[in-house]
C-alpha cells in the first residue's frame, strides 16, 4: 500500500513540476512566437500590394495602409485586408477544413478588386515532405498563379494540373513534380478558400 | 605526458564513445528516421544536432541527479515526461528565435521525442553515472549524432540544391538530383558513410 501510495505521490509531483514547466515556456516564448507570426503575414501582404517597408517601419505601413475587415465564417473568425491604395484584397488560405496532404498549409492569397485576379500567393506555414510537396512554399510554385483568373464558374476556380505550360487552361497551373498528392490537397485549399471568401465578400456588399 | 594521462581519464572514454565507438548512428544506427529526413541541408542538420545535444545533455543530468527518487516501475514513463518537456522547450525557442528553422525541421524537432538515442542514454548511461559523467555522455552522443548528420549534409545539399548552407557551390547549369533532396537519397549516403566510418572506427559486427 506504501509503495502505491508513494508512485501515486511522484506521479503528482512530476505532473505539477511539468505544468510549471509549460506555462514558464508559454510566458517566456509566447509573446514572440505571435509577433513571428504576425511579421510573416504582415510583410506578405505587404510585399503582395508592393508596398515599401522595412523590419521596423512594417507594423506601422501596416496600420496605415492595410484596412483589416473582421468577419465571421460558421463561428469562426475570419479577416479580409484591404490595400487602401490598390484595392486589393488578402486572406488567409487553408484555415477551414481542407489541409495538406500530410498537414494543415496556410498562406496568404492577394486577389485585385474583381475577386477573380490573383496578385500574389504566399505559404506561411506547412509540413510537407521536403524536396517535394515542401516545395508548395518555393517562389518558382507559387510564381505560376500570379496574373492567373479564378474560374468563379467551374468547380475548381484554379487548376493545378500535370507539368506542360502548352497545354495549360487559363486558370491552370503546373503541379508539383513527384507531389501529385500535396498538389491536388493544394487545389482543394484555394477552391474552399476562395468560394469561402467569395461568398463573404458578396454578403458584406463591397 | 598530460595527453598521454587524458586518454586514461572517465570523460575522455566516454566523450571518445558517444563520438566514435558508440557513435548512436553508425555504430548503434539510432535516431536514423530523423537523420535521414533532415540532413537534406547543413543547416536543418546543424540545428537538429544541436537540439538533439540539448534535449540529451538536459535529460541525462536530470535523470542522473533523481535516478535515485525515480521509482523502477516509472523510470520510462519519467524520462519520456523529462524529454518531452525539454523538446517542447527546443521547439518554442526555435520558433521564437529561428522561425526560419523551426519552419524547415518541420514535424521532425518534436519527434526529438521520439529519438531512441534520448531514451537509450537515459536508460543505459544516466541512469547509473553521476550527472557529471552523464553531461559528458550526452554531449558527446549529441555531438556524435551532429557530426554525422553534417557530414550526410555536406553531400547532400549541394546535390540536391547546388548550395552548401545556402552558397552556390555548383557550377551554373548544374542538374539537381531531387532524389538527394528526399528520406532515399540521404538512405543511400547514409549507408555509404557508416560503411566508411565503420572501417574508420574498425566497428564490425563479428560472427560468433
């Protein structure tokens, strides 16, 4: 009964000296980890509208700038962010319920004020295989969708499709070699993305 | 006479087999998923060899200093607990510090976790040393784990991406191989270089 007594007693303690130990890491790292964050996303849509910046000028061109509208998407909070000077819109992709092939990929998409012209796309965080679906974050990817229109008529509003530029749509892009699944998990992201926003955008009557 | 006296030291021994007899890759072959999955480039490898060595070297001296308050029954259950809290530890630095790296290792710094080398040098050396000699255990399996890793890099990279550390080391229109880039490629490097080191080493496993 002692020695049950006794494992019961280091269990408790070991549990307690460990939930110390996270909330210390949480309030040593935390801070920095959502202004890491907020750096990456304000300096891609910043970077999408051309605007000019530096490290320590960002937040503030961001709050100058950059309009952020707050919506509301089945419960969940969702932000739009308008270029005062352009027009252009950015939201964050991959944040509903499709994700990547091994995880969840988020990133930003930049489209004009026609909700169908895409500026500029830019992954902020995945955790695909690297060297291949890893390389959904790589500029030569993701330079493909600039200039491309979203097909708002057609089940998938952009294609990512098998390499051949000859023979691409309108709205296609070159898949990623040797990661056909990232890559068609990547075409599932945008399509929810975009119709999610789309709809959004229309009910708030811009 | 000094240096002649250092070979006969504990630390220099143990130090000497973390690195070279016990070397946790390619003598023990442990901790090789993560080992071939990062060493892609020198820097992933860099950094996962350095939280390796902190995540062991942490993990081995709390183990050693409460070996004799950690009840037999939950000695496993205590060092996974202990390791996981120090690779947490690695993970929220690397994302505050170096978004950059904790973006390219991925899923795998939390699998450090995971990593049979923490385990094992718990359960074989610090378990039964004092924390000093376990600092010194788990700084040269770190080190061991690292340098191999940065060796399977520097072959790696600069086949897979024309770069070493991010420097074009290759000539222009150089074709890369993207098989170097993926877990394959580092296999068949892998394999290559614990055949070499093991002749090194003069590590063979002899049949009884």
């Amino acid at each position: 009964m002692k020695q049950y007594m006794q494992l019961i007693i280091f269990v408790g303690v070991l549990g307690l000296i460990t939930s110390f130990a996270f909330v210390g890491m949480d309030l040593l790292f935390s801070e920095r980890i959502e202004a890491n964050e907020n750096a990456a996303l304000y300096s891609a849509i910043l970077s999408h509208n051309d605007a000019t910046f530096t490290q320590s000028s960002m937040f503030d061109v961001f709050t100058s700038e950059i309009e952020v509208e707050n919506l509301v998407v089945d419960g969940k909070d969702v932000k739009m962010y308008i270029d005062n000077k352009t027009n252009n819109i950015s939201f964050l992709f991959g944040i509903f319920d499709e994700s990547g092939y091994i995880n969840d990929i988020v990133g930003i998409l930049t489209v004009e004020e026609d909700f169908l012209t895409i500026v500029d796309i830019t992954i902020l965080q995945q955790e695909e295989t690297p060297g291949l679906g890893g390389k959904v974050a790589l500029r030569e990817f993701l330079d493909q969708f600039i200039g491309l229109k979203f097909d708002d008529t057609s089940e998938f509003p952009i294609i990512i499709g098998p390499i051949g530029s000859n023979d691409n749509a309108a709205n296609e892009v070159d898949q990623i070699a040797g990661a056909t699944n990232t890559s068609r998990a990547f075409q599932r992201i945008l399509t929810e993305s975009y119709y999610v926003y789309k709809d959004l955008w229309e009910s708030v009557g811009q | 006479m000094n240096l002649v006296r250092i070979k006969y030291t504990k630390w220099f021994n143990i130090f000497k087999s973390g690195m070279k007899t016990d070397n946790p890759i390619f003598v023990a072959a442990l901790g090789l998923c993560s080992a071939l999955a990062i060493s892609n480039t020198v820097e992933n490898a860099i950094a996962m060899g350095l939280g390796v060595t902190f995540v062991t070297i942490v993990s081995s001296v709390f183990v050693s200093l409460f070996r004799n308050y950690i009840p037999s029954k939950l000695r496993i259950v205590t060092y996974m607990v202990i390791i996981s809290t120090f690779t947490i530890f690695v993970q929220k630095f690397l994302q505050a510090y170096f978004p950059d790296i904790y973006s390219a290792l991925g899923a795998y710094v939390g699998l450090i976790i995971t990593n049979c080398i923490v385990m094992g040098r718990a359960e074989a050396f610090a378990v039964k040393n004092p924390w000093r000699y376990s600092l010194i255990d788990g700084f040269a399996t770190g080190m061991g784990y690292m340098f191999v890793l940065v060796f399977v890099a520097l072959i790696r990279e600069p086949l897979a991406f024309g770069t070493i550390l991010g420097y074009q080391v290759m000539p222009d229109g150089f074709t890369t191989w993207a098989s170097m880039a993926i877990a394959p490629g580092g296999f068949f490097i892998l394999g290559l270089i614990i055949w070499a080191l093991r002749t090194w080493a003069k590590s063979y496993d002899l049949e009884v």
